[in-house]
C-alpha cells in the first residue's frame, strides 16, 4: 500500500486541509502484508474521524492500511475538525467539505478511484460515525454503504445534554438551538424518513452500525437501529462489551471492510 499524505487549499472552508490517503500498490516483494489482486478500478472508503482527532488518527490507533490492503479499498481520511461534518450555524460549512469538496478533490487527484455509487463507501467512530450516516442519508444516490462505529446518532440528545469539555456555545454555534435541531438537515432520524416518505428505502444506501454496551452513546444508537428498522432500512446491528475507545472499534474494522467488500463484489 501507499501512504500519502496530501495537504490541499480547500475552497469551502477558506483554507488549507489535509487529507491522508491509502491506496493499493501491487508490491511483490513486500513481507508481511497480504495483498489484493490490482483492478482499474478502486473502491473508496471515506473514514472519518471524531471529535477529539484529526485525520492522523485511524492510522495511528488501527491497522486500517493493512486490512484494506488485503481488499485492495482505497481509504480516504479527511480533516474534519471539530465541525460535526455539518455547514455550522456559526462557523465552517464542514458538510459541504467533507460530501462534495473531498470527494470531488480525491477524484481529481487519484483518478483510479471509483466514480460510481457502488465503488463509494463511508465510515466513522463517535463524531465520524453521525458524519458518516449523514453523507449516506443525504446523499444516498452517491454513496452505496455507510458503517457507524459508536455513532452520535441522535444530535437532538447531544445537543440538549451539552456535553462536558467543550466550550459552552459549541453546540449552538454547529447545529443552531436545541429546540431547532430534530427534524433538521442534521437530523439523523428526519432524514430517514425523508428517504422512507420518498419511497427509496430499497434503493438507500445499506447500513452497518456497531456499539459498544458500556457505551455513553448506546441508547443512541439502539434508538436509531429501531428507527431505522421500523422504516425498512434493516440495518446490520452489531454490539457487544465495549466502551467508548480505540481498543473496542479496531477490531472491528475487518468485518465492517469485509461486508463493504461483499458490497462491492455484488455478494
């Protein structure tokens, strides 16, 4: 695999961002590191990250560049910031970053990189996994899956229990006032049943979401998996002992990759 690390000027936000970026080498000689067979075509995991890291952090606390090696899946992991992957009320427009600049960016840069929906994926722990549902209920005709690894799902609770070591006007300054935000454009559940309302829910983008037990954000994520499953989207549901940390979502990441793969593969 080939690590790069890409710093760009982003337009949206107004500034220079980062991105680091796995993509598949065929090296024959390399030890240690399964590989798979090289296509024309490569699909794109977009991961994201949450609230307290930055784009370095799923290479420094997984062995994500190995297990998407061995699938031979391009990984894109985008600086999101503290920006929720939401075009703030007061601040950056971090949604439009992250579903439309970022994508449009890579495409451009690595032009191996699938340019169809079914070759598209995104994914996220914590603040990544709410990113990564969002840009898959927002924008279902761009990407084929999203998996959630202890998600903030729900942001109407976030918001309203304003979390500790944040400054105090955090959440107002992303998401607008509490009352304001369920049945908003970063309403998880709205868009849901925005989707279901359409009549696209065969057509959405499949889901995968997995939490931890002893997670803060478990009653989150089991009220989004029973929201989504009475409206059809039979999402893959995933939980067992874990709390909110590295050491629960890394092991993880070969079933979440190898059900995208199956994805991809039309399994």
């Amino acid at each position: 695999m080939a690590l790069i690390h890409v710093n760009f000027f982003s337009e949206t936000l107004g500034m220079s961002s980062q991105l680091e970026v796995v993509l598949p080498q065929r090296a024959a000689g390399q030890i240690g590191v399964g590989q798979a067979e090289e296509s024309r075509e490569i699909p794109v995991l977009y991961l994201l990250h949450g609230m307290t890291d930055n784009h370095t952090t799923w290479g420094r606390n997984t062995c994500i560049e190995r297990y998407a090696s061995e699938l031979g899946f391009a990984v894109v992991m985008p600086n999101g910031h503290l920006g929720w992957y939401t075009d703030m009320k007061n601040g950056y427009d971090y949604y439009t970053y992250i579903a439309h600049e970022v994508p449009a960016v890579c495409e451009r840069f690595f032009p191996r990189l699938s340019r169809r929906r079914e070759g598209r994926f995104v994914a996220g722990n914590s603040m990544g996994g709410y990113g990564a549902v969002k840009l898959a209920l927002s924008r279902p005709d761009f990407f084929r899956a999203a998996a959630s690894l202890s998600g903030g799902l729900d942001v109407s609770d976030t918001v309203r229990r304003r979390e500790s070591g944040f400054r105090a006007n955090l959440w107002e300054d992303i998401f607008g006032p509490a009352d304001e935000v369920a049945g908003s454009e970063n309403d998880l559940f709205a868009l849901a049943e925005k989707i279901a309302r359409e009549d696209r829910v065969q057509d959405a983008p499949k889901l995968w979401l997995w939490c931890g037990t002893e997670d803060f954000l478990y009653h989150q994520n089991t009220k989004m998996r029973d929201h989504l499953n009475a409206l059809g989207f039979a999402p893959v549901w995933r939980e067992e002992p874990g709390d909110h940390s590295w050491r629960c979502w890394e092991p993880q990441l070969p079933a979440m990759l190898g059900w995208m793969n199956a994805i991809w593969k039309g399994e």
